[in-house]
C-alpha cells in the first residue's frame, strides 16, 4: 500500500439498481415512474435563458423552496431542498446522527441507511422486521442516537399505519426522527400533520417518483425550523449552491401541476391493482403494495433464476441478494403495456 | 436545549457571496463569467428530451466524463465530476484527509477550507503567507494529513509557478496533495503535466469560470485512477446520482467548444490588462493577478467604506472583514462596459 493510501475513507459504497441503455427494454428495476414530468416542465425548459447559466444560482433555492412550502401548507423555513432525497438524508444523517448511541432503522429497508451509517461512522443497529415484514414499534422504544425509516418501507412496499408511525416518534422525542416518504404518493398516510406536534420529527420526500424528475435530482425535507435550520447549515458548510439553475426552474413546474401529478399517480396505483391480480392469478405472493412496486415471491420458483431470465430477455426488476428477501423481486409498476410485457414473459416462463 | 438539539453538528457554514437579483445591477462580487456559455449549449438545451426525466441519470457521468477526459488527454479513469468544485473538494476532503495530523493550507485562501475541516473535525493548520501574499513552499514541509492551496490563489488573484507547486507535491508525497485550479484558465501554470510524476496528486477545475456555467453546478478532479476511485467509492457512499440530466449533457457542450472557450479567456484577460492600469493610474495597488479578479488596495481609502459606497449604487465587489486583507476588494472582471461604470464610480469617489 502506497503512504499516502492510508488516510483514505474506506466505504463500501452503496449500489445503484442498473442503468442499462438497451433500446426497447422494459425497465422496472428503478421505481421510476413511466410517464413523463408535468408538461409545464417542458415549456419552462424551452424558455430557460441559457444566458444566465453564467451566474451561480440562488443558493438558498428560493423558487422551489417557496413553490413546495405552498403545496404542502408550510412555511419556508420547515422546507429543505437537495439534490435528490439520497443528498437530503447524507445531509440529514451528517446534521443530526452525531451519538455514541445506535441510530435505529429496520434491517430490511433502504439499503442506503447503513451506507451512510458506515460513511461517518455513526453506530447503528437494525431491528428485524417481523416474519410478514412489518415494523415491529417496540423495537423503537429504547435508548438510541436517532431513528428512520422509509414508509411505505423499500423494497417491501408495505405502508405502516399513522397511529404506529406516531407511537414511534412519540417513543423518541429526545432524538430526530426521520420519515423517508419516498413512495407517499402512491399509498400509506404521510406523517406531514404530525409536524406541528412534534418538533423532532423530519419528513422526507422526492420528485423521482410521483412527480417523474428522477433525472433531474430534486428531494426536499420538511419539518421546524430549527431543523431546517440545522440542514442549511451543514448544507452551507458542505456546498453553497447544490442546486442547479434547470432543477430550480423545472421543479418549480412539477410541483405546480397538481392535476397532472393527481392523474399520473392514479394511472399508476390502478395499473398496480391490475398487477397485483395478475401476479396472484400467477402464484406469487407479495405483501400489501402501497409504493409504485410489488416485492413479489413465487414459491417454487427461484427468484434469481427468474431475475436472470427476464434480464436475458431485457426485461429489468431488482433482485437483493440478501437473506430473507432472496426469493423476491421487487418490480415497478409500469404502463400498462409495460406490464403486459412482463406477463406475457412470465406466462411462458412458468408455462401457464 | 431541547434535548434532541444535542445530537445536531455544530458548524460555521461558509458565507457565499451576495446574489441579488436587482435590475442593471454591475455584479463583480462572485468572479462570475460576464460572458455566456458557449453556443452550443442553448442548442443542447432546446433538444433535449424532457419525457427522459423521469429516468435517472448515468450515475457515472459518463458522457462528461469522457469530454473531460479527452479534452486534457487523460483516461476516463483519471476523471471525477461532482456538483461544483465545491461539491469535489468536500468529497475530497471526505475522501482523503484522515488523519490525526493537521491537513495544511494558506491563511489567506479560499475560506471554504477550513469549513470542510471543522464540519468533518479535521485538524488543520494555515501557514501565514508572506508579506507578498506569496505561499512559502518551506512551510509546506513538516508532517501533515494532507494538503490543498488553489493556484492561483484566491482572493488574491497570484499564481505560484510550476516549479514551486512541484516542489510541495515533492516533499508530500505520503500524503493527498489538492491543486485548487479553480482559475488556472485565467493564468497560470496547471499542474495537470505532473500526474504522470506524482501519483498523490489531485487536480480540481470547474465550470463556472471559464466555462460561464455557475449555474449548472459542474466541477471536476483529475488524478490517478487509485484517487479517481477512492473518490467515487466516497461518492457512491454519499448519493449515487450527483450529477442532474441537463448537468451532463450541457457541460459536454461546454468542453467540446474549444474556440469559443479561447475567445472569451482572451477577452477577460484583455479586460483585466485595462482594469489593471486603470486602477494603477487611480492610485490601487494589487498583487499581481492571474485569475479573472484583482485583490486591489488603495493606500488612504478605506475599503470596507469604498465597498459599502459601491453598493450603494448597485456595484457589487467582494470584501472581507479579515485581518490582514480588511483594507482589500476582489473585484472581478466584468465586461468593458462593466468596468467603465466601475471606474467612472472610482473617479468621482476618489474626486479624480
């Protein structure tokens, strides 16, 4: 090993699902949502004034911040903005897990939590979801350095209830306590109303989902001021400007088209219901979805045999080579075209 | 306290400079590039795909990656992008100062150093530049975590030469040596020929100088491929998908035009010839500038008062209230016509 080796960070970095960039494929391994962002997102690009790329953009993102703050009832001091949800929780986990005590979050979850944990060696430890994998709130009952959890959880969809996300922050209010709303929109009770009761508590959500705008890089937290507060200023202590002039622009768009994000997200959860049959007509089995993805097992059939099959016809789901979901997938809805595709696949495959 | 304040990360966030948005405004206050981004980049943009935001972009980058690399005759391996040069420089110092010894850079240098420091608690010292503002290379020899000094300097505008930057990465070669060339295209010599020599030296550049792409958030390291990957292992641990759609393929745009990127270096340093004797003949003196800003003094004028006048009347420079450069101002080169009002200012002001 060469000397100047030895003060580099050792990581194990996080794992992004593929990118392929195959022409034709049915890509449902990344939770994106198959329609396109609102359509204002593409007038407003059309009139962006390249011009003014040559100044630094506004670093407190202002337009967004305020455009997000309206849609949710908020002020803009409880709105936090960053390059996608992954920047707003590696700000969050730096900002606020600074304990000798464990931070808490399921074990079977995001898989990004511990990889943060591991980055600024925060101790965690990871409760065991029960056998249906449900979160299980006694396990957040005692001593830690900080709790979070996705809901609806990733990869299992499974959305828990409001009363038992509350019993959990009400469990914790010595520590902040953040509720990762990835996959909100499409099912499950958002913690939002509970902010004004509990001022540890951190809600955070993105536009890669159910407002189309993976490629663009736009998450954003909400909670009180002085954790907002305490976000800006660990944001301001790491980059200024995080946010470029396009994602500014174009997000404010998305957030403002509430009937083209209320007819997206429609279409998705109905195309899910029609999943969800089809998949049982099949044999799977699969917890209760309530994200825009079925965690789905078929008992008798290998799940990475499966995935390796659909993969080879460049059909994409994701597969964690994990104990305890090893015999799942998890698949993103899709156009209902898409979904046919993959049905079409699996018929032949399990010869129905 | 509320209890769970305790667990939050101090810090002293680092104060960009001023972004006002008023009309007619002369900003020269945040070394912005006065003239826009090359052409091709507007062109880009009105061709590019909304309907592909849903997707995520290439966690790899690797369009810009490759623009990057083949416009400084580097592998693709040698190249890392982030968010800004500020985005690339915190994941450096994330990346490779850790160390019980103090990473080492100039007192008077870009104040964002020591914020990375403390928000990672990473001890540092700041060796006294000389009576001249010149970095003395001996003070860069004891045992250190690491180094990092931008050449040219800033705020003070000087370049080192080759052979005394070579001459610190010499004696550090057990340790990360970061060449902040934040302004290099401005003047100065690169330090990109010595990579082949010196395989714990890391190069970071940006797009929003001689780019004139601030507002896309576009920087970049180039080094060994050991560092390049140490850097995305850092990178993939913090969020895998730094880099938005537009982000990438405008910033291809922006390398690929090699004529328009001469002129408009040409034009600010034409520009910056003329501010020079224009402010000599009002009685400024300034260390000899090779960035596209000039660290100007005027003995008898006091410049925190001269900045607050210029304000005033809507011109905007840098100054700042610290000992040793509080009787300074960074004044950035604008267009002629900019500078014309700058100094039809100064002459009144100074009853010329």
């Amino acid at each position: 090993m060469r000397p100047w080796e030895d003060n580099i960070r050792k990581v194990v970095p996080y794992v992004p699902g593929e990118q392929p960039k195959k022409k034709n494929m049915i890509k449902l391994n990344t939770n994106e949502n198959p329609y396109p962002p609102a359509p204002g997102v593409e007038e407003a690009m059309k009139s962006l004034d390249t011009d003014r790329f040559r100044l630094y953009p506004d670093p407190a993102a202002d337009v967004l911040v305020a455009a997000l703050a309206e849609r949710y009832g908020l002020e803009k001091n409880q709105v936090f903005v960053g390059v996608g949800s992954d920047d707003v929780l590696a700000m969050a986990f730096l900002t606020f897990f600074n304990s000798d005590k464990p931070v808490l979050f399921p074990d079977i979850s995001y898989s990004f939590y511990s990889v943060w944990a591991d980055l600024y060696r925060i101790p965690y430890e990871r409760p065991a979801l029960d056998e249906a994998f449900c979160i299980r709130k006694e396990d957040y009952y005692k001593e830690n350095g900080g709790v979070i959890f996705p809901n609806p959880n990733a990869p299992t969809s499974l959305a828990m209830g409001l009363s038992d996300v509350e019993d959990i922050i009400a469990h914790n209010q010595d520590v902040v306590v953040i509720v990762d709303e990835a996959y909100i929109d499409f099912g499950g009770q958002s913690a939002l109303p509970l902010l004004e009761k509990y001022e540890n508590l951190l809600v955070v959500q993105t536009f890669s989902k159910s407002r189309s705008m993976a490629g663009m890089r736009i998450g954003y937290a909400m909670g009180n001021p002085a954790l907002i507060k305490a976000l800006n200023d660990v944001k301001y202590s790491f980059n200024s400007y995080t946010m470029n002039q396009t994602a500014l622009c174009l997000g404010v768009e998305a957030v403002k088209d509430e009937v083209y994000f209320r007819e997206t997200v429609g279409k998705i959860k109905a195309t899910r219901e029609r999943t969800k049959e089809r998949l049982s007509a099949l044999g799977f089995v699969y917890p209760e979805p309530s994200a825009n993805f079925i965690f789905a097992s078929r008992p008798g059939t290998d799940a990475k045999a499966l995935f390796e099959a659909l993969k080879e016809k460049d059909i994409y789901v994701r597969y964690f080579n994990v104990p305890r979901i090893d015999q799942y997938l998890r698949i993103t809805i899709g156009t209902d075209e898409q979904m046919d595709k993959l049905f079409e696949f699996l018929k032949n495959y399990l010869n129905h």
